[in-house]
C-alpha cells in the first residue's frame, strides 16, 4: 500500500518507527508535514495539494495531529475520508479525543466507567460541584492540557475553590474530577489496534508527584490486563471512533477508570517497556482494513426522503419481547435492524432468529413514519437527590 504519515516531528520516535515498520513489509511511505496541505474544493471531487501541488493517490493514511493543530489536523484527515483514503482514526475521533470535556460526555453516555467529573462555570456552583464528585482531595483540569500539564490535586476544599477561581477568571476551562486515592501516583497505558489490546504498561510516579506521565518522570513497567480492563480500552477507543488509540487508566477498588484516549500516543515508552513491535502491529492493521474507508453511514443512508436512521428500544412490556427478530414484523415495516445492543455487547446484523429481549436497543434503517410510530414519548428523568456533606465550620 502507499501510506501517507501525517507529522511535524519527522525525526521523532514514533514516526521514525512506524516509517521504518512500514518499509521492512515493502509498504511506500511518506512522511507529510500537516501543515503543508492544502485543502481544494474548486473541483468536480474533492482533493487535497501538498506544497502548493496536487497530492498523488494514496492508499492510508495515519494521523499524527500534534494538540495545537487541531482544528486544521482533522480538516485534513476529513477531507482524505472525503477522498474515500482509509485512516485507522477518524477526523471527528481525534476532535473528540481532544476535548476532554466532549470526550467525557460521549463515554458517559456509553456507559464507560470513569472517575465522578462535573463541569460548571459560575463560581456560585463550585462548591456543590467539588461535594457531588465526593468532596476534597479534587482532580482540576484543564479541558485542554497534555502530558499531565494543567493537572492539578486540591488536598482542600478551600485550595479546590481558589484554583478553580483563579483558573476561570482568566477564561480556562476546568473539569472538576473524583481523586482516586487507591490509585494515586500510577495508571495503565492500553495501546489499541483496531478491537484489541497490543500492548499495556503501568506508570508509576516518582517520590510525591501524583501524576505518573513519563514526560514527567514516570518510570514504566509491562503489565498483563485482566479480561476487564482490555473490554473497557477496547470499547473506549472504539465508542471514540479510534482505532489506533492509547486509553489511560486508572486501577480503582471497583475496576477500570478511563481517564483518556489518546489519538496520537508516544511509542517509545511502551515499546521499551514491553519490547513489542506496537508499531508494526499498527502498520498491519492499516494493511489489513485499507480497503475499508471510513464513511459517514448516517449521511450515506439519510439521502434518500423519507428514509433515515433510529433506534427503537425493545422495553420490557413491549409484545416484541420473546420474539425473534424475523417474526417482530419490523421487515414488514420496510425497518433493517443494523445492530442491536444489549448491555455492554453489540451484535452486528442481527440474524432474523435472534429472540428480542426487554430493553434491547435496536439500531435501525428504514421508513422514518413507520419508526416514529415505534418510538414511545420521552420518559421523564429522575430527579437525583443529593446527600448533603455536613461541612466543617469556617474559622
């Protein structure tokens, strides 16, 4: 295949490894400054120049979109997927990826175990929002920092609010976090490749520092994962639209913690540390799936009127439970179910054999009017009831 790396750092570890993995499996590979594209929509397709000249054909490409590119980065890989150029990580992944807030929502929504986080501005809601994560010692974060940079430990409540304030009054944005004391001062690093863990490490923290990045003197050890910790890195980077993904984290009493995944993780830590070809793992992945580019399927499936895209959830009182999935009379309707998931397992095209159970959600194609009709009114949400922390008196 002919493979596009997208750099600015040529000579770094990690790109001078997938570089040279690439060319020992006879692969034709460049490596292309992010910067020097440009993105042309004159024409009747779309088309990317590099230099100022029109990019030749490409097979893949892989993405290394440093944090302060962004924005134009994943222009660049959008508009290869709009070239139908495969890229293990999706333009929309690592703009995902990148927002820590975003991410965080979007693993919430799946059901991905993570520490307690809340987001808020006004000051007025500050000291509610420390109690309902379980109150002081605090994780403050800065929704954009990397390598542990705008991480920050409050020991107190008092400490907490005046971070917080300081930090918001010159326009940051701060994720309020659950400090995971059972795990302080190491994390797991999952390396991901496409729906497997390749690789795994534990970074350990040096003397007092609680943050275990090995950009800030983290030492790092191989470790083996258990059956839970590889289903949640794996589900993790897939939820995000990554294949290729470092997923941190944390070892709480109760299993894994996600605290990040990462579009562009370092390969030089890991490789050392378990003597594995991650990057060669990586490179074979992308020579496996090249014939498969990424495509927008809700945008593919909703060009025709009157067709779209849903999910009708089976709830338990619902005449389709104990039914197979060809007797629900939903290929009658004109609906194909696409996947159905139950709890924390997808399956993928469900045969019409499969037997419906009380809330499987049905993720389906078909007749817009005809799902309407499936789909019952929104229930209402529950109103939590907060504990109140009796807090100790101000001196």
């Amino acid at each position: 295949m002919k493979l596009a790396i997208l750099s600015r750092a040529p000579r770094s570890y990690s790109t001078q490894r997938l570089r040279t993995a690439a060319l020992d499996r006879g692969h034709d590979v460049k490596v292309l400054n992010t910067l020097r594209f440009g993105i042309d929509l004159t024409g009747d397709e779309p088309d990317l120049l590099f230099r100022g000249k029109q990019l030749s054909t490409y097979d893949a490409c892989l993405p290394r979109i440093g944090n302060s590119i962004t924005y134009f980065g994943t222009a660049v890989v959008r508009q290869f997927e709009q070239m139908d150029v495969y890229t293990p990580n999706t333009s929309y992944g690592i703009a995902n990826s990148r927002d820590k807030l975003r991410a965080t929502q979007i693993l919430s929504r799946h059901k991905i175990p993570m520490p307690a986080t809340t987001f808020v501005q006004d000051r007025a809601d500050v000291i509610p929002a420390i109690e309902r994560v379980g109150g002081a010692p605090v994780v403050i974060k800065l929704l954009e920092g990397t390598q542990g940079i705008g991480v920050i430990l409050a020991p107190t409540l008092k400490v907490a609010e005046a971070i917080i304030e300081t930090l918001q009054s010159t326009r940051q944005n701060v994720l309020i976090q659950r400090f995971v004391k059972e795990s302080k001062g190491r994390d797991i690093r999952a390396l991901v490749v496409g729906d497997r863990v390749v690789a795994a490490m534990r970074r350990v923290a040096q003397g007092d520092e609680f943050r275990s990045n090995v950009h800030r003197g983290g030492s790092v050890e191989p470790v083996e994962l258990d059956e839970e910790f590889e289903r949640v890195a794996v589900r993790s980077a897939q939820i995000m639209g990554l294949r290729v993904a470092g997923v941190d984290m944390l070892e709480g009493r109760n299993g894994p913690q996600v605290m990040e995944v990462n579009s562009s993780p370092g390969l030089e830590g890991i490789e050392a540390a378990t003597k594995l070809d991650v990057a060669g793992a990586i490179i074979d992945y992308i020579d496996n799936q090249v014939a498969f580019p990424d495509i927008d399927v809700r945008q593919r499936l909703t060009v025709s009127t009157g067709y779209g895209v849903a999910e009708i959830v089976v709830h338990a009182g619902s005449d389709m439970v104990g039914k197979k999935l060809g007797d629900s009379g939903l290929d009658d309707r004109d609906i194909t179910v696409l996947t159905l998931h139950r709890g924390p397992h997808v399956i993928p095209n469900p045969r019409n054999k499969t037997v419906l159970e009380g809330e499987d959600r049905l993720l389906c194609f078909g007749k817009l009017e005809e799902m309407r009709s499936m789909i019952p009114d929104r229930k209402q949400r529950r109103v939590k009831r907060l504990m109140k922390k009796h807090l100790p008196p101000t001196t």
